[in-house]
C-alpha cells in the first residue's frame, strides 16, 4: 500500500519520530491544523489510508527519499487493496 501526495507520487507518507522520543508514527492532521496536538497517530500505513479515506479533508505528513523537508500533502492519492468491510465500520 502507498499514500503519496497526488501532485508528486515520490512524496510518499512516512512515519515521522517525535521529538521526545516516543518511536515514529504516521501522522493525520485536521484540515486547519498542522501540529502535534491535533494530530491523529496510526502505526500501519493501512491505518492511516483508511482514516483518509473516511476523513478527506485530514492531511498526512509525505516526503520524497532522501528529502529533509517535510509537507503536508493537500491532495493525497492512496494506492492497494482495502476491504470494503472496513470502510463501512
């Protein structure tokens, strides 16, 4: 499964670390607010594709390889197989 920014398909989702060291997780984030506190955390890109879904106006923290800046990506494109069965939960 993939989740990338639909304006460029190299800005993939990533599981960022925190700085207090907690271990790294994908990150939604609302559509007004891009921090920490109203972010949503998911340990499987599944996760987070689902609550995508579900949500369209959430954003997700992508990059491309090697990159150190980081964006939210305003258009996301997900990419793999999610059963019907849990999008209707």
């Amino acid at each position: 499964m993939k989740v990338y920014c639909g304006k460029n398909k190299g800005r993939e989702a990533y599981k960022r670390p925190y700085k207090d060291g907690r271990p790294a997780k994908f990150r939604a984030f609302p559509p007004s607010k891009n921090d920490q506190p109203n972010e949503k955390p998911f340990e499987t890109i599944e996760e987070l594709a689902l609550f995508l879904l579900k949500n369209s106006t959430w954003k997700t923290l992508v990059k491309e390889t090697g990159e150190t800046d980081r964006q939210v990506g305003d258009t996301i494109v997900i990419e793999g197989k999610i059963e019907l069965a849990q999008l209707v939960t």
